[in-house]
C-alpha cells in the first residue's frame, strides 16, 4: 500500500462492462466489489475496506461566565468548525466563519455534509453519513457527532480544525486552534449523543 502522504485519491464509478484504464502510476486502494473486476493486470489483494468512523464535538461552560460556543450569530461566535484536512489538504466550512453551534454548544454538524459532498474529492472518500447530539442543560454543555465510511488510509490523514478564543487572556483574546481526529465507530465508548454511519 501506498503511503498516504502527497497521494491524490479518486473515485470511479463503473456501470456493468464499461473499461477503465488506470493512469500511469495509480493503484487501486478500495473497491465496493472487487469480485466484480476484472483486469489484463493482477488485481491486489489487500484492499483496504470501508468502516464507520466518528468525530465528536463537545463544548462546555466554565463556572457560569462567557462558555466558548458563546451564542449562535456572527457576531458573537466564540468557537467553530473551520473545515476539515485531507491527506494535508485543508478544505474549508463556510469560508472564513466556519460552523458556529447553537446557545447550548451543539454543533449543526449535519450542516459539514452539504461541504463536502459539493467536493468532488471529498464526495467520494467520504459516505453515509449520521449524526447525533446530546444536551446535559445548565453548565454541562454539549456534545454534537459526526459519523461516516471511509478506507483507513484516507481516515489516518484526516481532522477536523476548530478555532476559539482564550477567554480573559488578553485583549484582544488570543485565538487558539484545536485539531479533532476521527476515531473508529466500533471504538467510541461513549453512548449520549451518538452516531452511526447511515
């Protein structure tokens, strides 16, 4: 298997029959059927296979004061979903404001898909999508999540960027960035606010 650094990744789709030579150079990683090919070449045998993975956002009030997913508006927006980065590739959400979540710190994390299904990169790494999202009330915050299939290689090379700010360190407040990886859906513990892969 190809290292996934400096890898381009395309997806083909096929009707019954129809020839497709692959460029000069280029491997096939993942297919959905690859009993279904056939080749003057020798098709590899360690395809990779698509699994479900998770990203969870979580946002929490501290004490009473100002939480960093303060509000749902352009103006007073705090903390957001950026954009993603594939295989080191960033590819933003909503230009420069990104995702903003509601008053209580879910993530609209349904609002990512239209993104990257407008992608043509990223429309067919990235499939069946779901989501979930739990609210505890008061000062407990929020948890949003996201979940999709993609091939390990692609899921390796794979965050999500938040931005926020540090609240009370400066003025004006420092912003900081924070990277969100996706984890395997058959390994996330946590049961409140939940996805699975549709």
């Amino acid at each position: 298997m190809a290292s996934i650094q400096n890898c381009v990744y395309q997806s083909v789709t096929l009707q019954p029959g129809e020839p497709f030579n692959l460029p000069s150079g280029a491997e096939i990683i993942s297919a959905t059927d690859i009993n279904s090919l056939s080749s003057t070449c020798p098709l590899p045998t360690d395809l990779e296979e698509s699994e479900c993975y998770i990203v969870s956002f979580i946002a929490r009030e501290v004490d009473g004061t100002r939480p960093p997913y303060q509000g749902g508006s352009a103006s007073d927006k705090t903390f957001y979903i950026r954009g993603m980065v594939v295989n080191d590739i960033f590819y933003p959400f909503g230009g420069s404001g990104g995702i903003v979540p509601d008053a209580s710190g879910i993530f609209p994390v349904n609002d990512i898909v239209p993104y990257i299904s407008a992608n043509t990169t990223l429309n067919s790494l990235l499939t069946n999508f779901g989501s979930g999202s739990h609210f505890e009330g008061g000062a407990d915050g929020a948890v949003s999540t996201l979940c999709f299939k993609t091939i390990p290689s692609v899921a390796q090379g794979m965050y999500f960027i938040l931005n926020t700010f540090i609240i009370g360190a400066g003025t004006p407040e420092p912003v900081t960035t924070l990277r969100v990886y996706p984890e395997t859906r058959s390994s996330f513990g946590p049961t409140a606010g939940t996805c699975n892969c549709g």
